[in-house]
C-alpha cells in the first residue's frame, strides 16, 4: 500500500526519477533504514499504534470544510478544503514525524534528527520525539531562527536541542545541510527525519507513506458525503501534503489531480518555485528530480510569499507524475494567493496559510469551468496565523 | 591554445606506476576551481605541482555543497562569486595543461553540474580539458552507470569511496571507467570533521585492501604532517584538504604579496611532503 | 437537554443564583432572546445545521488524549485530556461562537457584537460572523490589543470592525462595559455574543447549551474506551469548558467534579482568583453569583499567571454547583501551572495552556490517590501558543 | 451629628406636592459621591440645592460601572481614589441632612455594594442617613422583590426606570416600596449618549403617563437649557447629569479658587433653572 504513487523502473526510482544521490557512506543507513521500514509497514502492529497515534496524538481526522461564500462567482464545481491546519501543532508535518519517529524507536535508534525553516517541521519532531522519550537535535538557519522566535521557543518547550546555523545562507538550506552532517556523524543512534517526500530512496517512498493518511481520510470523506471529485489540488512546497492527498486518487484517471506551483511575483524572468513546469532534470538533496538550475548546474534561489513553496527541488515521485502527464501543473502569484486568503478569511472565517492559498486561487478557476454537481478538493496543510504579517499590513 | 591529445595510459595509472618504482607515497589536496579567482587558482595549482603535491583534486563549484564543512562550503561560495562553475573548471585544467602534461587531475564535487552537462558531453569535455578521473561526493556507483560508461569511452575513472561502514559491493566494483585509486575516508561525517586515530586508518585501509586491488589513498581529517607521515605508512597516498584551505587562508588574512604567498602556499606543501617522504623512503 | 444544569428556583435561577441584573432597558432584549433560543434548541433543523458547522467548521470532535509519561510517580489513575486545542483557531470559544451566530442569525439579527481579552473570544466570533456574512464589532482594550497584535489583525482579516477601548483599565472589563453600551444602543440590529456561561439569563443556559458538546463528545469518547472517570476537573475562567465538559457528567454522583481555581503567587493575602472558593455572594456583570470582592462590595482585581482564569465573577451554574456541594473546588499556584505545562511538554510533545495547566497540576494530586484502573480527565481549552513567551524566557 | 428622625411622608412625595402647587417642574441632578473629594462633594450638594435643584441623585462610587458612559466611569474613579464607597455615601447624606432637610436625595448606582450590605441593614442605614430612594442602574424589579420589601419597610422608594422598548410589566408595577417618580429613559444606550429630540421625548413620556399614575422625570442625554426647558413642557421634572459633570470639569481645569468654582456651579444650575421656569411658568 507505501506503493501505491510507485512506478518502479529499478529500485528507489519512479520512472526514471529518485534514487540514492548521496555520499556513499549514508548508503548502508538507507538500506537499514529501507528494510527496517518494509519489515514495519508489513507488522499490523505498527499500524494500530500508528493509528493510535494519528487519532489520539496528532488530533486525525481532521474535517473536510465547505466554502460556498467564496466563489467569486455563481454555478461552477463547489471547492472543498481538507483542513489539516487542525492537527496538533497547526499543520500535516505532524502525519510523517510520527511515524518516521515510531520506525526509529522499532529500530533501536535513541535519537532523531532534523532540520526546519519555518520551523512547523521542527515542532512536529520535536513534540513527537517528546512523546517518545527520544533525544531530538534541529537544525535551524540563524536567518530563520530571528523571524521565529515563538517556534524555537516551541521546540525547546519540548525539550529539543535546537542548533542554530549560521553557515551559508543561515536559512533552510544551511540548516539541512549541518543535519545532514550530524546524521552522516551520528547514524548509529540518530535518524534524519525528512519533512518531505524528497531526498534519497527510501525517503520519497516512506514519507509518502505516512502521508497517505490525508488522501484516505479526504476519499472516505467525499465517499461518505456521496461525492468523488474532479479535481484535486494542492500546492507544491516539498509534496508532503500533495503526495498524501494525491495517493488515493492517482490510480482513477477521471480525476484530475493538479500541482500548484508559485509564480512568485509572476514578471517573466524573476525569480519563481515552478521546477515542475519550468525546471530541468537534476540531482539534488540526493534523488534525480526537477529542480529549479541555471545552465550550468547551480542551483537557483526559489522565490515566493509562501515561504513552503519556496524549494527549488522537487518529490521525484511529483517529478514522473507530472512527466507522465498524470499531474498537471498550474501556476499562482503572490498576489493571487493573498487575494485567495483574504477573501476566504472574509467570506468564510478561515484563515489558511499562504501556501493554500495558491492551491484555492487556482482552484476557483478550475471549479469555475466545472458543473454545480462536481466538487474540488483543495489541501490546506497548516493555519494561516504565521502569515497574519504579511497578509495585514497595518498603515 | 595547444590541445593535449587523449592519452593511452591514464595518468594516474602512470602516477602510481612512478611511484612504486620510487618507493614512495602519492600527497595529493584539493582546491576549488575559481577560488579566489581563476588566475589565482591556476597559480595554485602550478605551485602544487611545483612543490610536490603528486596529484591535484580540483573541486567544480557548486551552489550547495550540502556534504561538505564550512571550510570548503565557504570556497565554492568564493569560488562562484568569482565566476567558477563545471565549464569553467573544465577551462582551467585545460589551462594546467599548458605546462603541465604529468600530474593527474581529478574532479571533484557534486552531480548536478555534471548531469545538466549531460554524462557523454561531461566525459569528452573532461577528457579534452586533460583531466584523469572524477570523485563525485553525492553520486555511489550504484546509481553511476551510465555515467561510468561514459568515463570509460573517454580513459576517465570514477575513484570509488570506501567508508568503514560500507558494503564492499558499494565500493569494490570491477568495471571499464572505475580506478584509479580507493578514496579511503576512515571516519564517518562531513569534510573537515574530527581525525581519525592512526590505528583506525590502519584497520581501515587494511579493510580496504582485502576488498580491492586498486592503489588506496585516504582522506577527511588529516590535519598536521605527522598525521599525513603515519597514514602514508599504511596507504598509497594521503589527501589533505581542509587543513590546507585552512592554513592557507590565515596566510591570506595577513596581505602578503602573490610572491610571499606563493612561497608560504609551497613551504607548506614541501613541510607535509618532506614528513611523508621521510616516513616512508626512510 | 440544555436544562442538564439547572436546577431552577425561579425562571433564570441557578438555585439562589443567576437573575437579570441589568439596565432595565436589556430586559426585552433578552425576553426576546430566551425565546428566540428556547425556539431553536426545540428545533431540530437548528440542532442538524449546528451539529454539521460544528463538524465541518469548527472541527469536532476533538480528540482525547492519554499522557502515561506525565505523572512524576507510578501507579494512580491515568490522566486524559479532552483536546479542545485543536479546533480551528485553537479553542473551545468557537463552539458557543457558532451557536449564538446561528442562533442571531435565525433570529433576523444581522450583526453581532462582543469583547475580547486575550483575543480568543474576538477570533472566534469574528470567524463565524465571516461565514454567516454578518456584520461584527469586536471591542478590546487598547492594554490587551498592544500585547496581542497578531490577534487583532486576525480579527480584521476576518472582516471584524476591531474597537480599541482606551477608557478605564484599557483591559477586558473596559471592553465588557464598551460592548455592553454598544448592545444597548443597537439591540434591534446586533446580538452581544458572551464568550462564557456569565451574564443575564439566558446567557448562562444558552453558553452552556452550545458547550456541552464537549463533555458529550467526552463521555462517547470514553466509553467506547471502556471507562467511566472517577474524576473531572477543568480551570475555571469564565467557565465555559467547565460548564461544558462537567454537564454530561453532573448527574452521575460517583463522579468528582473538581473546579480548579487560580492562586495565583499562593501567597497569603496575594491577588488570585479564586472566588468560587473564598470569594462572596454578590451582583457582578448581571447576574447574582460568587465574586471577588471586598466587605464593601467593590470587585477585586483577580490575579494569576493565566489571563484566563483572571476574572472576577464566576457563572451562576457553578456558583451553585459548589454552594451545593456537588462540585468540589481546588486550587492551583502560578508555580504549579508552569511546572506542569513545562512537564507535559517535555515528557508528551503537548503544549497545553497555562489555565489548563492549572487543572493538570490539581489532577496530578487527585489521580496519585486513586487506582490504576481508574481515569481522570482534563480540559485542555486552548494551546500553549499563546503562552510561550511566559513559559520560555530566553536568559 | 444630629440624626434626622424617620419621616411620616417621603421628601420625594412633599417635593412632588410643593411643586405642584407652585405650578413648576423638578429639576434634577446627579453627582457622584466623594467625587472629587468628601468634603467638595458635600459642598456641591449644598451648591446644588441653593441654587436651585429640586432632588439630587447621589451616585455611589463602584469598582465596575459597566452601564456608564466615559463621563461617569471616571467619576467613580475619582470618587473610588478619594476612599468613597457605599458607606461614605451614607455618611456624605448623614452629613448633608443636618443642614437640609427637604432636598430629596436619592441614591443611585450599582447593586453589588447593596447586597454586600444586606437588603435589610441598607434600607435601615439609607433610611437613618436620611435618604427617600434608590435608582439601581442593574436591577431591574423583576428582580427586586426582597429589595423593595425591605425600602417599603424604611419608608423609602425604589424609583422605576422606564424606556421606550420595556414592557409595562418591568416599571409600571404597584407595590409598597416602588414610587417617587417613574424615570423615563427616552433613549436606548449608556449615560452620556445622544440627545432624544422633543418629540421622541414627548412620546416616550406621554407612554409612561398611560401605564402609571407616578410623576414623570425624564432623563438621559439632556445636554442643553434649552433641551432641559422642552422636556419640563411635558414631564414633571427633568434630570441632567453628564452634561453638568462634563462642565463642572471644564471649570476645574482653568484652577478657579472654591468660591470662584462654587459660583460657576451655581451659574450653571441657574440658567437650567431660569429655562426650565421660563418655559412652564410662562
Ligand atoms: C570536497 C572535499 N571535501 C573534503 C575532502 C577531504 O577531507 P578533509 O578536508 O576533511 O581532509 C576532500 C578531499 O578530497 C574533498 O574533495
Ligand atoms: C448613573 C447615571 N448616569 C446617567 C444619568 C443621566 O443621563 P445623562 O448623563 O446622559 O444625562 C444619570 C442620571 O440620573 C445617572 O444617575
């Protein structure tokens, strides 16, 4: 069931995307780490207290949420928002870090490590490493830690180390790079845990997994309501939440299932996050994917007012989707996605994040060439309450 | 500008060769292409091989060199400030070349450069540019295929990385396009972490040599010539790298003239050279 | 069904107390009111809109949550907390929010008005008037919404017309009177949402009506688990948790109902809040109830580490709960909240609020004495977000 | 101190007659009690009282006057600072009386400090410090039950208040204990709000005078003489009390000397006063 998104072409590949682009020294830890998760994700066992977890830890299901304010206009398909900013924590970080944390305590592993931008993935490891009694290291770019200074505040709460980086960029790059090195220095009793389905096999394969639980719940919901939608959307920062929300679907071709990507402030030529409609293949944070380069290789700074979408690599399983034209890609701006957030905060009371926010304004246009009896799902994976600043600019 | 003609023998293959019939070990560091500036960094290399560095590892800036420790991350950020990328790396070996037709050239840093140039491109234009082999931090064998067979067409070798932990069949693959050496690293982390004690490159060059034929050299963590002395003891030859970008840029911080540079960058050279030779003729 | 709690004298009464003790110009405004609502709860179209909103907007149910790393000994009851932190906007305030707009709305009204302290009650009820497309003044003062910027500015993202009150203590109380003046004078046009169970009847019956799905959701919850608790406890601020979660357990006499109160620094004769235990019969914010106050009857300044549980006043259904000894009341110190909410943190990755962290302390002693068989539930109102910079000082 | 002993017809009722017969209508103001101080207050009400106000309202001062415009809550405040509450008020009465004792004074404020002091031992004080009625801004006679038992017993009244929206059931209500005057509220909204215009007014008191037989006083919002002389037209007195706290503070702040201020406060009363006479005597 981890393979429903896999279209193997050799091991760790989804078509001619992924594998292991690492240094050779980290090879015989994804091996562990490949076998400890297929002997784990075969037990039941692991999957009822996975279960128990997302129920009684991370605060799943969480509800699907009706918009019918917000249309700009009449007729056309509704929209539907999976709300997973209701998890603990505000956000679906939280679905992967459980059980990237559970597979490290069933592997004897007495300690985790990540790294963070915002700082949601940080919170969830954090207060789940908390939950398991296990020793939590984050890295955390300098740059990052002064614009948050609630969410290191948080991962300390919970009795993270947080180390701050101020190498480089002093932003998430930096940040993943030192947790990196800890991890290649500390792989006997530490594992990396990834906030995304990126990264070397099995990586994109795992978090997939422990992501899927939004599709499920989101089609059980649809089916329950006597729906199955049109669409599905989801914005593209990592693909945790569009991998998750996307996997139970993929295998119903009526059902189209679109990757939205920030345009940025959408001027030809500036600087944008659309790797998957306008990258180039790649090698990058150790899979073969699409990523945003230059000519020669290096690799360009992503640009958005979402700081989630702002990544310049891609989910390799996203990356042979969209090849095979099973996803297709749209493209929001700045300024579409706030308009898209304002308006459904004034309409409806809901405030997303910036980085739905580009799904939403995209799907009102997709929802508008539909009929009144289809529906469209939109994935809202955290709150918008980081992105209040931006988004209310007091004169 | 005189074009080399592609060789026969390897020359690292020829390197070694030498060596044996020496009796002596191969000293080898890295620099990255473009840092400070192209001129310079070709002045670099020339007082290498000038001062007996037997084999040069020329990094192609890369805008996230996530593998590697801030000494090295910081010069692949001075190296593209000053312009430096794959193509222009590739334009200054060639530029080595000129007057240097012996010491191997060996590439060094990440895949994504190399895949945007293509595999088949990359291998012709390394090997027009002079350059032996290629050590790829972020790039196994078990992914190098296409990119092997590539080298292979063209006389390259992909060196392959043995780590302690890691399987032989990750490291010790018999195939047309991998030689040249064992790239030994004995400790586990990124660049310029801690060293290794002398026992434990032992065992790990020891390991190395059950599981391979090829020449084994070593590097990550060597930081003093003593340490260079008693790896060299063991192994085909010793890689110094951090250490040396290090030292040489506390010379820098005190201005000195290209000249005095120079001759700081050499002595150095000479002093890790000198404690090698005298461990291992002696 | 909304009658759980009363246990009525006289119409409005809660034993000796509740009453309408307001300006006389209030009284058709709420006759007008209590029957509007009494007409909505017998309906049961209301109840089915409700239900779905609060489903499908606000987030429920919430779940509960086991804590088996908290307690500092071994053996005694397990603690449960009921989650009402991961509603949208992170509180229970949404529940009563929902019902009193529901309610407005069914009554022909097309604004409503309220007043905020730490901003919760404003969020709330500015989000369910953004999806019902009423207008919404929310008062708060100029103290509060200088330490709380990110609250206002969610307010106006959500359309409300945020009142800066800059009169008296510039603090909630200031905001309360502003409210109350402005409901006054624009009773044909606008409902005065309460945020807690206090005030005039029907306030007191209705905010508790539209609570009580916690401590229904909690009773299902816990026995589709199996248990019965042996004790309940939740913080007591304005009381609408408590009111909420205790009502579906009140008329089960084998059950503790335990009202933590604040005590502030703890020392003798210190500022606290607990007025349910120490405080005095008298006539506060409407209604005839249990009050700080002095032997002149001017109401005290409450104090604790917990700006929820700060409040003068108490609801009259607890007031008389604990006059007839059907609930218990204890007390928790400032000290005794941060250590427990610090320890939850770090032993469960679960960032609770201060107030809440109040009735984990107490509970911690009341389960210790207990069996291992038995279960003591929690209310847990609100996250900890709010609460970090108290519970985090950076040296 | 000389104590004032009960009396047989409540001084509310005598003013009442008195004017009747004089063919005039009531003037009425409020101020609050210890506001800026005991002593000043205790001369205000004299002021008062000579210069021409018929009844007073005396506010006592409490912690939380939620009903209150701005005007007012800062009274209190000012009153609460000088150590005023409910018990100095019936001392500032007490103290009152022994110079008059045919001004009505009524007291008027929130229900906290009464019940803190008991239905019964409030009543017997309010009564001994020589006051005829209460004005209780929270506490509305559907309420009041225990309350008006126990004034009746002391001889005073409970004062309905009456606004344009309220049921008949909720003032126009016969009981021992309730009467004065019915208070009519022509506006909705907290103290110191909008002015009414006359013919709102007129209405509201013509709606009074069907549902009760008890002299009309109308206040709230009377912000003018000239208001103030338009409501006498068709009430039986007229009550003013923002609009002369606002003025009284004016005074204040150009730091006049007492007898200055007490002049200025008994200018002020008088020109209420000359209109409200002009226009009903005329
Ligand atoms: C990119 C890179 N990092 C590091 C090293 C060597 O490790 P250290 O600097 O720790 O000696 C080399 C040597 O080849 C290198 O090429
Ligand atoms: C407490 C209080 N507020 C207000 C008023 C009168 O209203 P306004 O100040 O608006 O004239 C009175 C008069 O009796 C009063 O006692």
């Amino acid at each position: 069931m981890a393979r429903a998104l896999k279209v193997e072409s050799r091991p760790g590949r989804y078509g001619s995307f992924g594998g292991q682009f690492v240094a050779p020294v980290l090879l015989p830890v994804l091996d562990r780490l490949e076998a400890g998760f297929r002997s784990a994700w075969s037990d039941p066992a692991f999957h009822t207290e996975l279960t128990h977890l997302l129920n009684r830890f991370v605060g799943r299901p969480t509800p699907l949420f009706d918009i019918p304010a917000f249309p700009s206009w009449s007729g056309g398909a509704r929209i539907v928002l999976k709300r997973d900013d209701l998890t603990f924590n505000g956000g679906n970080y939280a679905n992967s870090a459980v059980g990237q944390c559970l597979l490290a305590r069933r592997m004897g592993l007495s300690a985790v490590v990540t790294d963070t931008g915002s700082g949601q993935n940080g919170i969830a490891t954090a207060a789940v490493a908390a939950r398991f009694g296990m020793r939590c290291t984050i890295y955390m770019g300098a740059r990052d830690a002064a614009a948050q200074p609630q969410a290191c505040k948080k991962m300390r709460l919970f009795g993270a180390k947080l180390e701050i980086v101020e190498d480089a960029d002093r932003a998430l790059s930096s940040a993943t790079s030192a947790a990196i090195r800890h991890w290649m220095g500390n792989s006997d009793t530490d594992a990396y845990v990834a906030g995304a389905p990126i990264g070397p096999h099995p990586y994109p394969e795992m978090v997939a997994a422990f992501q899927q639980v939004i599709g499920k719940e989101t089609r059980l919901q649809l089916v329950e309501g006597g729906v199955l939608p049109s669409a599905v959307l989801s914005a593209v920062g990592g693909g945790s939440s569009t991998i998750g929300l996307f996997s139970s679907f993929v295998s119903d071709p009526s059902i189209r299932l679109i990757a939205v990507e920030a345009a940025g402030s959408g001027e030809a030529g500036a600087p944008n996050s659309a790797r998957l409609s306008q990258g180039r293949r790649g090698i990058f944070h150790g899979a073969e994917t699409l990523v945003l380069a230059d000519a020669e290789g290096q690799i360009l700074a992503a640009n958005s007012i979402a700081p989630g979408l702002a990544y310049p690599g891609s989910a390799p399983q996203l990356a042979d989707l969209v090849s095979r034209g099973r996803v297709e890609t749209m493209t929001a701006t700045d300024a579409e996605a706030q308009r898209a957030v304002r308006r459904l905060a004034e309409t409806e009371g809901v405030l997303i994040c910036l980085e739905a926010g580009h799904a939403l304004a995209a799907a009102e246009h997709v929802a508008r060439t539909m009929e009144p009896h289809e529906a469209v799902v939109v994935m809202t994976p955290s709150s918008g309450d980081k992105d209040i600043d931006i988004l209310w600019q007091d004169s | 500008m005189a074009k080399s003609a592609p060789k026969r023998i390897n020359r690292i293959d020829a390197m070694f060769e030498r060596l044996r019939n020496e009796n002596r070990k191969a000293f080898v560091t890295f620099t990255v292409a473009s840092d400070p500036s192209f001129d310079e960094s070709l002045e670099r290399l020339k007082t290498f091989a000038a001062s007996g560095i037997d084999l040069i590892e020329i990094g192609h800036p890369f805008s996230d060199p996530i593998l590697d420790g801030a000494t090295i991350q910081k010069a692949n950020r001075r190296a593209l400030a000053a312009g430096g990328n794959l193509r222009r790396t590739l334009d200054l070996c060639r530029a080595f070349r000129e007057t240097d037709d012996r010491t191997p050239l060996i590439l060094m840093g990440y895949s994504n450069p190399v895949i945007t140039m293509g595999y088949e491109g990359f291998a012709e234009a390394a090997a027009e540019a002079g350059i032996d082999g290629l050590i790829a931090a972020d790039f196994p064998l078990r992914e190098a295929d296409d990119l092997v067979k590539a080298l292979a067409k063209h006389g390259l070798y992909m060196i392959p990385l043995a780590a302690p932990t890691l399987e032989a069949r990750d490291f010790a693959v018999e195939k047309p396009g991998i030689g040249g050496f064992l790239y030994c690293i004995p400790v586990v982390g990124p660049t310029g972490g801690p060293s290794a004690s002398k026992e434990v490159i032992a065992q790990a060059v020891e390991r190395c040599r059950r599981q391979s034929s090829l020449p084994i050299m070593v590097g990550f963590g060597v930081k003093t010539p003593e340490l260079a002395a008693d790896v060299a003891k063991v192994a085909d030859g010793v890689i110094v790298a951090t250490a040396l970008i290090d030292r040489f840029l506390e010379f820098k911080r005190e201005q000195p003239t290209d000249a005095v540079f120079h001759l700081h960058v050499a002595d150095t050279i000479k002093s890790y050279r000198d404690a090698i030779d005298l461990a291992t003729l002696g």
